[in-house]
C-alpha cells in the first residue's frame, strides 16, 4: 500500500469523521409544529415541577427538557371537537426521533376504532448510556385514521448534565481521530 493512498485515505476519513461532528454539534431545529392535518395534544410530565406540559401547539424553536425516566399522562385528537366515526376505522401511528445519522421509532400504534381521540399513561426509561444535556433533538408524532393524516414535530433535550459517557465518547472520537491521522502519516524505514 502506497503512503499516498494511506495518506489519501486518512485525510477522507479524518475529513468525514469531522463532518459527522459538525453535523452533530449544529443540528437546530426550525418551522412549524403541527406540519400535516389538524392534529391537538398534550403530554404531562408530573416529575417537572415547572414547565411540565408539553403540547402539540408548543414551538420547534423552544426545546422541551425530558427527563431521563417518566410516567407520561398523554391526551390527543385529529382535531378540536373531532365526531367518532360512525364505523370502526383503522389507524396507525407511532413517535420516532430524529438523530443526526437516522431515525428511530420508539412506539407504535395501529388497529380499528370509531373513536378519534386517545389518553393514557406512557412509561419510559433512557439507556443509561445515552448522554444527558448534549443537545437537542427533533421528535415526530404521527397518527393516520381513514383519510386523516396529521404529524406533529417537537424539540426535546434529555434533561441533565452530560456527565461520564459524554465524556467517554468525546475522548474515544479524540482518540480515533488521532489513530486515523497516524495511519495516513508517512512511517519511518529502517533500511
């Protein structure tokens, strides 16, 4: 292997793997909520002790803190003053965030009703490996009945310090990036 291919391929896996970083560091969310139909609802986090009702009205541009384990209390509908339907329909749904390389889905719902709204209790628990207070992020709620289709867009942050696994990872994207600059460095030869 030739030390300029080396080097070639170090600077475009360096030039990468500082892309993936500015990508994540300057993700900002903008636009509106309520981006398809006519969607209304709310969440209630009861372990907040302020700003704890986090609804389907509320700005992208202001971020919700979520707390890393919750008991959420949800009500929603198709729309204000929404009529069942006269026969059951089937529905589908889910909520997914948005990570800077992917998405992820991390509920789901589906299967016939005549009604057009929903409440209940939702428990949730964050990985412990998934880094408090490093930013923000989109989350996407989204729920089709019939020929009604509506999606709902919020900003959350997970709530806290970035603490130990942060930390961690930082120093290991230090480390890799040093190891993919030594690799396309020019190596001594003895002769």
């Amino acid at each position: 292997m030739s030390n300029r291919f080396r080097k070639n391929t170090a600077v475009t896996l360096t030039t990468l793997m500082l892309g993936m970083m500015l990508a994540l560091l300057l993700t900002t969310p903008a636009g509106a909520d309520v981006t398809r139909g006519e969607c209304v609802g709310q969440a209630e986090f009861p372990s907040k002790t302020s700003d704890n009702v986090l609804s389907a009205d509320r700005s992208r541009s202001v971020a919700f803190l979520v707390p890393k384990e919750e008991t959420v209390v949800y009500a929603g509908a198709l729309s204000e003053g929404a009529q069942p339907f006269d026969s059951p329909v089937a529905f589908e749904g889910g909520i997914s965030v948005e990570l800077p390389l992917s998405s992820w889905q991390f509920t789901t719902w589906g299967g016939e009703s005549t009604q057009v709204s929903a409440d209940g209790v939702y428990t949730y628990s964050i990985p412990s490996f998934v880094p408090a207070g490093t930013g923000e992020f989109e989350v996407t709620g989204w729920h089709k009945q019939g020929d009604i289709d509506c999606e709902v867009i919020v900003t959350v942050a997970l709530d806290g310090k970035p603490g130990p696994a942060a930390l961690v990872a930082a120093a290991g994207t230090v480390v890799f990036g040093a190891g993919v600059l030594a690799a396309g460095s020019k190596k001594g030869v003895k002769a």
